[in-house]
C-alpha cells in the first residue's frame, strides 16, 4: 500500500547560475496513514522550509530543486498553483507558531473559518457555521457562537491558537502539519493544546508532522522522530528509541540538553558549543564534525552515509556507527 | 518604615491599572518584593499575569498608579525625570525579541558605543576600548563589530542585547524571557552566559519568564505571579521541592516531562459556581483545593516558613 506522504531526496535551496545554495540537502522521509512523526532541530537546520515545501509555499527565490513530494500518489511539485490550492487546507492542513500574524486581523473569526469551508466542501455559510461552532467547542471552546463574530485581536495567544488549529482540521485533512504549535504558548496553555492534538489525531484519524526543537513535546506527541542537522536527516527512529537511546552524537547532546534543563540543582549546563554551519558554507566530510566530540579524521574527509542501524528499525547517518576497518583504509587512499 | 539596607530594590504595594474600552484591568495590584544585592529573583507567571508591566514599572516605562519603588535607598518614584536620568544607568532591560530590540541601521559597534558614550567624560580611545571589551565577554568577535543585527541568529542577537545591558555596568539588569525566543542549546548557552556575567560584575537579575525549567537553573528565590499579585514566593528549592499554592503546583505539574509513555499532564475541568466568584481569592475560580473559608478569607502573602511565602487561606 502507498504511504500518504512520501518525500524522497528532497533538496530544497537558491536556484543562482553562479553558485546554487541548497539549504535543505536531500531528505527523505515517509508518513502513514494515522502515523505521528515528529522533526527535531536546532533553529536555522531547515524544519520549517521542509514543511512549506509540503504545502507548496516556499517562495519565489527559495526552491525545490530536487526530489519528489509524494502526497496519496499525487507528486506535489508537478502540481500547477491551482491544483495546490485545492489540496492545502482540504487535504493538508497547517498549524503555525504565530497565531498572531496567520489570522487576518481585518476579518472576524467566522469568516476565515467558514472561508476555507465554502471553497473546499462546497457547503453554504449556514453550514459552515454550524461546522465552525462544532470545530470550536472539539479545541475546548464554550461561547463559540460569540466568538465566530470576534475580531483575532479580541483573543490572547492560547484562544488564537485553538482557532487556528480547528481552522486546520475544518475540512478534515488527511494530514496536518504544525510547525512549533506552542512554542509562542506559556507552560499551562502549552499542555492543554497538545493535547486537543492529540485527541483529534486520535480521534479523526489524522496523521500529524509536527516540528519543533522542544524534545518533551515530540516526546508526548509523536511516535517517530527524524532529527535533522544543517539541512540533513542524521538520525531517524521510534521516539522512545531517540530519547532513551540515542546514537547520533547531535541526537546525545540534543537528548542531554533538554533533559540537563529539567534536572534539578545544576547550576552550570554544559552545552554543546558552535552554530549550526550556514548554507553557504560547504563541507565535505559530515556537517557535523566541527561540533563533535568523537570527530575522527574520516569525519571531516567523507561524508558518512545514511545506513540503518544494527538493533533497530531507525537509521543513522555517523561514521562512528559504520565502524567498519574498510571504510577509514578508503578514508586514507583518498586523503593520500 | 521599610528597612531598605542591604537591599537593592524594595517594590512596595505598587500597582498598576490600565484601561480600555471602559474596561478596567489590575495588571499589577499590591505588588511588594525585595531583591538583594547580586541575587536574581525569578518572577514567574502566565501570559498576562503582569510580569512584564511590573519590569517597565521599575524602569519607570510605564507610569505608577501607587506604590513606592526605592533603588539603593532612594524612592525613584519621587524623582523628577531629570533626576531619574542619572540613576536609569543603573537599571537596565534585555528584552524577549532579540529581532525587534536592535537597531536594524546601526553596527553592532555603533550600537555598543551608543550606551558607553552617555558618559560624557570618555575619550575616543577608552569608548573603543570598551566596545572589544564588551564583544568578547558576551561571547562574540571583534570582526563582528562591523555588522548589522541581521547578520546574526537570534542567540547571538541576543548576546549583542546583553552586552547593550552591561555596557554602564548596572545594579539591576530586568531580563524580561531573555531566552523564551530561542532554541534549547541556545537558552542553555544563554543561561550560563547570564550566570558568568553575574559572577564576574556581581549584578542582581530580576528575571521574568513563564518557563519553570529555565528559572530553575538561574535563580535564587522565585516569586509566583498570579494577576498582578504574588501567591508564592520562597527560596529556588522551597518552590520547585516543596510547593504550597495550587497555582505553583499547576504550573509544576504542566512542565512536560522527557518521558515517551506519561500521558499529557490532566485539564481540570472546574465549574464556575457562585461561591467561587465570590471568593477573595483570584485563584478561586482555577483552584483545585476550593473550599469554604475561601469564599470569605482575605488572602495575602503571609510568611509559612523562613523566607517561604504564601497567598492562600489553606496555609494560614
């Protein structure tokens, strides 16, 4: 059976005639029917330009330059403007970090959600209200009749976010996508919209990628997680697998990180120095060798290669893990 | 009368109310704490709660209702503007954005020297001197100097604010969710970046955030913030090991755990009776413990053990 999302060697950057810049490097990933996967990284790795991709709204200067986007058998990228349009928010739907700036703050809540409505399902606006006030009290909205009739500024960021997460689900996507739902969220408001998430996930049936560089959250939320680094997937597995056994060396200092914050009494955390390498800058051994403690000499000479690991499902892209003898004797012919 | 020695900051009974659309909001209502020299009080709340109005209230950003705030003894609420002017270098902010704080026209060497040169007393030299100086104690590289903000990423944004703050060599520094903006290795980054600082020029923090891990890690004693007022106050351990007031224990069992099988932390549904509206208490209407004497008690912060503060009728 098909996958309902498959992405294959997706190359996302700057198509220039003089120096072409990829920002995200040949990705790949699959999402079943109903599955959750979550992707983790630092800021600036390319999580979010890998969920715009999906939905077809990178801009006119960033581009796909590679690979297929493989949505129930259709190929996103061979879609004209139009075709797109009728799959985002019907088939697709998204869910930003900023619930300020994606609602229109010149129309009132019932419009935009009864909007997306009328133009994907055809319904008149009487029922796309009725619709819109069911959608309302599912993310744990009580007056929702007054609140169709309210402004987005009239709402704090947590109302905002539950409007727009069932203005995402309103024409029952297959998939919805969340770029840092609750980053912008405060801790109680942050529990609460995980987990209407997560029912409606649950109970609709949805899948659900959801981004984000808080590794509790994924933790909660997904069952399995891609980590990506500078524009890589380094290491792909269940999410119990990474939190309790990571084996990328980004992945461990990920892993420690969150879990050092929420250790009590340390006072100096000992994190993992350095910055993610720009685009711009091109390496040819693994992008994360700068940052590495275990770096060994092929680390800087040669890429490693994405290979599964050895106990489980998940695979891992480190030379550490290749291990093998005849891999460092290649390293030396080359750098000889 | 207040005993002010010892201590940098007293904020006594301030309040502050705002109004819109006939609609009156308590946004800081009899707000009273101290800081000590070289401490750094947390001041923890959620959106809204008043956290951030009561560090432009300090700042004298914002004008006061009532209240006193005194600075190393002196009341700057009673000052003039002019007055104040002489003492504001002593207080300075680093605030949540680090993309809307600077600048987007100046360098980043312009906008270090803009804060040194308020001394009018410096020479060319000794302002240079002092911008390499200040780079590279946050962190960052004299190369950088030359730069506009957005050539950096966020974090390193927010080191440049940093070194903005410390350029005077304040008292006080009003980190208002210096990291709630950046990415876990960043905030952690951050965070030691504000410890060492602290240890090497010996400032007090007033640090607001929502976020209880990242408090946890910098703090000395925590202050609780529910609309406007402080339900809980103590010593870093006393409110993370031993909390009292149902507000901090919420906000304590909402921090998400690392592990893969918890569930989600519970959503408690509470019915809003009349009794619960009656009550003294803010926190009635949320609280989990509600009961009789809630509805008639007055609730104020009220020692409970040594330097643990509580605002709730079931501790006193």
């Amino acid at each position: 059976m098909t996958k309902l999302l498959s992405v294959k060697d997706l190359t996302i950057g700057i198509d220039r005639k003089k120096d072409p810049l990829t920002i995200v490097n040949g990705i790949s990933f699959d999402i079943d029917y109903g599955e959750t996967l979550g992707i983790v990284g630092e800021s600036g790795c390319g999580k979010s330009l890998t969920a715009l991709s999906l939905m077809g709204l990178l801009g006119r200067e960033i581009k796909q330059l590679k690979g297929t986007i493989n949505f129930k058998g259709e190929q996103i990228s061979a879609l004209t403007d139009k075709e797109i349009r009728k799959l985002c928010g019907k088939s697709i739907g998204m869910i930003f970090q900023e619930p300020m700036t994606a609602l229109n703050p010149m129309f009132t809540i019932g419009k935009q959600m009864a909007d997306a409505q009328r133009l994907h399902l055809g319904v008149s606006k009487k029922e796309a209200n009725l619709n819109s006030e069911e959608l309302l009290h599912a993310v744990g909205i009580n007056q929702a009749r007054e609140v169709l009739k309210s402004y987005p500024h009239e709402f704090s960021g947590g109302m905002r976010q539950r409007v727009l997460i069932a203005m995402s689900i309103a024409c029952r996507p297959s998939l919805v996508i969340a770029d840092e739902p609750t980053t912008a969220l405060d801790v109680v408001i942050q529990g609460q919209i995980l987990r209407i998430i997560k029912t409606l996930v649950n109970e609709k049936e949805m899948s659900l990628l959801l981004i984000s560089h808080d590794l509790s959250v994924i933790a909660h939320m997904t069952e399995n997680v891609i980590v990506m680094y500078a524009g890589e997937v380094v290491e792909e597995d269940t999410t119990e697998n990474i939190i309790n056994n990571p084996e990328h060396p980004y992945t461990k200092e990920l892993v420690k990180a969150a879990f050092d914050l929420r250790s009590a009494n340390q006072r100096h955390l000992n994190v993992l120095s350095g910055t993610v390498p720009r685009p711009e800058e091109s390496t040819k051994g693994c992008k994360f060798a700068k940052r590495c403690q275990f770096s060994m000499e092929i680390c800087s000479i040669k890429r490693p290669k994405f290979n599964h690991k050895t106990n489980t499902k998940g695979r891992l892209r480190c030379w550490l893990a290749e291990g093998g003898i005849n891999d460092r004797c290649e390293s030396k012919t080359i750098s000889s | 009368m207040i005993d002010v020695n010892q201590k940098l900051l007293v904020v006594n009974d301030l309040s502050k109310t705002f109004n819109s659309k006939g609609l009156t909001v308590k946004a800081v209502d009899d707000l009273s704490f101290t800081l000590k020299k070289g401490e750094t009080l947390a001041i923890v709340g959620e959106s809204g709660c008043g956290k951030s109005t009561t560090g432009k209230l300090i700042c004298r950003l914002l004008e006061t209702d009532s209240g006193n705030i005194y600075f190393n003894n002196s009341d700057i609420l009673k000052l003039s503007h002019r007055e104040f002017r002489k003492i504001r270098p002593n207080i300075q902010m680093v605030f949540q954005d680090p993309y809307s704080s600077l600048n987007p026209r100046m360098t980043i060497g312009k906008l270090l020297a803009e804060p040194i040169k308020l001394d009018k007393t410096l020479k060319l030299s000794e302002i240079n001197k002092k911008i390499n100086e200040l780079i590279t104690v946050v962190g960052l590289d004299l190369e950088d100097l030359d730069k506009y903000p957005h050539e950096f990423s966020g974090g390193q944004r927010q080191r440049i604010s940093i070194a903005r703050a410390i350029a005077n060599e304040p008292q006080l520094i009003i980190c208002d969710e210096p990291v709630s903006a950046l990415d876990l290795l960043t905030q952690g980054h951050m965070l030691n970046l504000l410890k060492n600082l602290q240890k090497k020029y010996g400032f007090s923090y007033l640090f607001i955030s929502h976020d209880l891990s990242v408090v946890k890690h910098i703090s000395d004693r925590i202050g609780i913030m529910y609309q406007g007022s402080l339900v809980e106050m103590g010593q870093r351990d006393q409110v993370f090991n031993t909390p009292k007031h149902p507000y901090t224990k919420l906000l304590l069992d909402a921090m998400l755990s690392l592990s893969t099988t918890e569930a989600l932390p519970a959503i408690e549904v509470i019915e809003k009776d009349e009794n619960r509206r009656k009550s003294q208490c803010k926190f009635a209407l949320r609280c989990s413990k509600f009961n009789e004497q809630c509805i008639s008690n007055r609730v104020k912060l009220e020692r409970y053990r040594n330097e643990h503060h509580v605002a709730c009728c079931l501790y006193t």
